[in-house]
C-alpha cells in the first residue's frame, strides 16, 4: 500500500519511515525512528531523487510504483551512495532499464563497489561541481558537498522551484510525525535537539567541509529543503541553516558547562553533584551526564552545545575509566574544538585518571586546560569540596572571559 505525501504540484515525498529501527548505524540511540526520504517530481521527465534502506524498500517500490502511474522512469539523481539511501538503487535500475544515473565520477566509482555484479556505466550521466541540466521543464545546478558526509556527497538545486535536495545536510534524527513540513513544528522543542544530535553525531568531524557546502549554496534562492533525514524545509529556512554553521564552526551555542562523569560506586558522581551546585551558586547553567548510562550520541551533543567540558571521573586499572575513556576519545574523534576542559579525578590509592584525561585532552584542537586538577580520595572531604569551589572559580573566570 502506497503512502507518499505532496510537497508541491509535482513534487513528491515518497520516501519511508521506520519506526522501528533504535540505533542509527548500530551506534546512535533513535528516540522515535529515522525517515529515509525518497522524492519524485514529475516535470514532462519523471525523476527519482535517491532511494531508501533495504529494511524499508516494500514500501519505497509501492511508492515509486504509484507515481510513475504506468509510465517509464526517466532519471535517477543519486546525491549519497551510503547504504541507507542506496541499498535499493540497483533494484530500481534493474526494473527501468531506460532510467539515467545522474551521478558525479566519485558516486559511479562507489556504484560500482558496492555493486560489483553489475555496470551501469554506460547509463551514468556524471556531473561536475556546478554544472547544469534540463530535466524535463526542470533546470537543476549540481552542487557538490564532499565530506558532508562522505566524499562523493552533492547536492541538487532545482532552479524552477528552488528546492535544494541537501543529502544528508540539514537532516535530523526521528521519524516524522504528523506533518512532513518542519515549519508545523516548534523548533525549539520538536526539533533543535534531534537535529543537532543527528549533525554532531554523523557530521562533526567535517566543519570545514560543512561550512564550505554552506557558503557555496548561499547565494541561492532556496525556497525549500528536502534533506535524506527527517522533516522538509519550506519556512524559516534559516533556522537551520544558522545551526549548522554554529555547529560547523565548533562555536558553542550556551556559555556553561557539560560535566561527563565516571563513576564506579557514586562518590565520584557526588563530587560532579557539588560542582553542579558551585556552578549554579555563580549563576553558570550546567549539565550532567553519566558516561556509562547516557547515550554517546547525547554526550557528542551536549559536547558541542556548551563552552566548557567538566570531566569527574574515578581511577581503572591505574588509568581513565573506560566508560569516561571512551567518551572522550569519541569527542576527539568528532573533531570538537574550542573548549575549556576542567579535571576530577578520583582514586582511593593511586589516582591517576586526571593525568590520562590530561593527555587526550592534549590532542584537541585549540582547546584549554581550565583550573588545576582536582583529586579526590575516596569519598572526599572539606579539603575536596574547598578545592572544587576552587575549580568552579576557575570556570567562571574562564568563561567570563571567552
């Protein structure tokens, strides 16, 4: 049974929502499932832009099916090969055999990886950075975006309607509820959270690369935004796109403070607890997160939310706790810069987690070291939480000053 929605008189969603999927590449935790978006337009040409995972293609194809309405399918635009909006694809080629790849040489090299039984070549259109084409009474500029995320990623403009068909860029996490179109959603509540994870978690790494695709589509008269993930963009466009480029440019959105945690048996955790009240006492807005509870896509987040990052965390195995550990080398990784880090560390013998923090903190980009270390044995004491009113001073100075 088919389900596609109208964006406008020959555009068309028909993409598809799973609901059921929890962790988005078997690593980031879904709050409300994924949308894998598939568009049709029918301008003279009928045009298929992207497909759809292969745990969703009975649907995809009653789609396709339902739009096409008996006729033929003239071009397939493949914008990102990664599986989730590629898997189908050689199936679609298969079934309309006079169906056109437009494709950039790197997406056509990729095709070919991940379906080596087959060679398509000789029905591939490949495109250049900025190049344009007809199809149908349509006229589209293609824009590539490499590593947003992947290297053989581009974007479409459709500069009849101006409609941008972004890839992966401006998408969010969560399948869609009630409207297709993000303007019916508060931003604040509905939407800002999901989306930043999705950005920080799968594109992070890449600002330069995101604020580059950013600068090259801004002198275009975007009307809408119809991303690979989640809702379509038609108002207040700039909304996101101000979003990305403060998450694209590592700039924090709130000067405060993420405070990872480590804790074995909670005593950690209180010394993280006190922190929290010292900061608020300086009226500094502060968040808690537990490194082996919380979701890492939720401590990306938060990571890239706020100005300074509090790592409290006790000593494993003469070293970092491997939860906390973990975390850490995981914000590194997803290219995070221009932060304040601030150490507790916790060992009932031999403390030592503060100077394993220490030196992975040392590999981030332009960030700083804020306040001495604070070490805590076992449960603390007056000389403990004298030395974190200490570390909280130190925060806010620093914060008062960036």
């Amino acid at each position: 049974m088919q389900n596609t929605r109208k964006l406008t008189d020959n555009l068309t969603w028909i993409g598809v929502i799973d609901r059921r999927i929890s962790r988005f590449e078997k690593v980031y935790k879904l709050n409300s499932g994924m949308n894998y978006n598939s568009y049709f337009l029918d301008a003279g040409a009928t045009v298929l832009f992207d497909t759809v995972d292969r745990e969703v293609a009975d649907t995809f194809f009653d789609n396709l099916k339902y739009c096409l309405n008996g006729r033929d399918l003239d071009y397939i635009v493949v914008h990102h090969m990664e599986p989730d909006h590629s898997a189908t694809l050689a199936t679609v080629l298969d079934l309309y055999e006079n169906a056109k790849i437009i494709l950039n040489a790197k997406t056509l090299q990729f095709l070919s990886q991940f379906f080596p039984d087959k060679d398509y070549s000789e029905r591939a259109v490949v495109v250049k950075d900025g190049d344009e084409m007809d199809l149908g009474s349509h006229k589209f500029k293609f824009v590539f975006a490499p590593m947003v995320h992947w290297p053989e990623v581009m974007m479409s403009f459709d500069e009849t309607d101006g409609t941008l068909f972004s890839a992966d860029a401006f998408g969010s996490y969560g399948a869609i509820n009630g409207s297709i179109f993000a303007d019916d959603k508060d931003f604040d509540l509905d939407l800002l959270n999901e989306a930043r994870r999705y950005y920080t978690n799968i594109v992070g790494k890449y600002g330069m690369q995101t604020i580059a695709a950013i600068n090259k589509v801004s002198s275009l008269d975007i009307k809408m935004i119809c991303p690979l993930h989640s809702y379509v963009w038609r108002k207040d466009i700039a909304k996101i796109i101000d979003c990305y480029k403060t998450w694209a440019s590592y700039t924090p959105e709130e000067k405060g403070v993420f405070i990872l945690v480590g804790s074995i048996y909670g005593h950690t955790a209180n010394a993280a607890e006190v922190l929290m009240t010292e900061l608020d006492n300086r009226g500094i807005k502060s968040v808690i997160l537990d490194a082996a509870s919380a979701d890492i896509s939720d401590i990306i987040a938060m990571a890239f939310k706020y100005s300074n990052i509090a790592i409290a965390c006790a000593t494993y195995n003469n070293g970092i706790y491997s939860p906390a550990e973990h975390a850490v080398r995981e914000l590194a990784a997803h290219g995070l810069t221009g932060r304040g880090f601030s150490v507790i560390e916790n060992g009932t013998w031999a403390p030592a987690s503060g100077k394993g923090l220490l030196a992975i903190i040392e590999g981030f980009k332009n960030c700083r070291v804020v306040g001495q270390t604070v070490t805590i044995k076992s449960s603390g004491n007056d000389a403990s939480a004298l030395a974190i009113s200490g570390l909280a001073e130190a925060i806010r100075e620093d914060i008062g000053n960036t």
